[in-house]
C-alpha cells in the first residue's frame, strides 16, 4: 500500500514504532467508547500485537493506514478500509485521538480513503456505520458524501449497554456524479 497525502496529512501503513502512539491515543475512554473494538481500558504491549495482526490481515482486503500530521509525522489516529472484493464494496472506519477532533482531520482522512477505494481500488460502493450517539463520526460521513442508508436499533453491545448503528453508502456512480458537480 502506497502513502496518501493532502495538504496536511500523510496517510501510511502501520509500523511496529507507532505502538506506543496507538496505545497512548486508543487508551482515552472517550476515543474507545465510540468505536466497537478498542479496548478500554487499553492494554499495554497489546498494540504490536495489533499491528502485527493488521500486517496479516492487509494480506486478506483490508486497507489500514496511520493517519499522520504531514509536517511533524505525529499519529493522531487511525483509518481502514475492509475490503469485500466479491462485491467490490469496502467499509470505512476511523478514529482520531481526542486532542485531535474537531480540527477536520477525521473528514480530511476519511475523503481521502474514499476517493482511492474508488478511483484506485475500482470499488463499486463504500459504507460505515456509526454510533447515533457519536455525531462527530456520522458528521464525517455526511461532509465526505456518504448517504444515510439506515438505522439498526440496539444492534451492538458496548461497555453493557446496547447502541444503535446509523449506516451510511455511497456508489461509485453517485460518487462519480459529486465528483463533476
């Protein structure tokens, strides 16, 4: 997987050196309550050993990068792709540490992965889901064009209690379409 960048972001695969930076990012409560499988609270040693599960898996279509301050390389979070080549769909998520949100990096990021999964990867639609309680993460998929798909009531369980999942998409057709407007 090739490096991606804009203006002010270097989106990268993952290394073993940015464990430590996982861990200490992953680690706030308020960055694993949103997401369905960060650990809280995080354990340490563990993110090598995520990275390594990550390197495996990149070998079976799914695309995980670092996303990275382009001037400092600092990590601030983390975005994938998984891929489902049969249907030539992918599902985006992210997560950007808390010191980090509300600076439009998540959506920088996030518009950057859908524009390759199109135009590189030939993917027909991309999809995420996210939290109804986490707007921050259904904001991002409205500002990069995704279209809300659905609401699945209490479909996951977090921390004890039950959550609803808004799903977003957008085709390849529609994204095309945006593209030239």
């Amino acid at each position: 997987m090739e490096k991606l960048e804009t203006k002010r972001l270097l989106l990268r695969p993952l290394t073993t050196v940015d464990s430590e930076r996982i861990e200490e990012l992953a680690g706030e409560y308020d960055v694993a309550k949103s997401t369905l499988n960060i650990p809280h609270p995080y354990p340490k040693g563990s993110a090598i050993h995520f990275i390594e599960s990550v390197h495996d898996t990149e070998r079976n279509n799914i695309i995980m990068l670092a996303i990275t301050e382009k001037g400092s390389q600092l990590l601030i979070g983390l975005i994938n792709l998984n891929l489902s080549s049969p249907y030539r769909r992918g599902e985006l998520a992210y997560w950007v540490g808390k010191h980090y949100c509300g600076n439009g990096y998540g959506t920088e990021a996030a518009k950057l992965l859908l524009e390759y999964g199109f135009n590189h990867l030939k993917l027909n639609k991309i999809f995420a889901a996210s939290f109804t309680s986490n707007p921050g993460s259904w904001r991002i998929m409205e500002k990069i064009g995704l279209k809300y798909e659905g609401t699945l009531k209490q479909h996951v369980a977090r921390f004890g209690q039950f959550y609803d999942l808004a799903y977003y998409g957008l085709l390849k057709e529609e994204f095309d379409t945006e593209s030239q407007e």
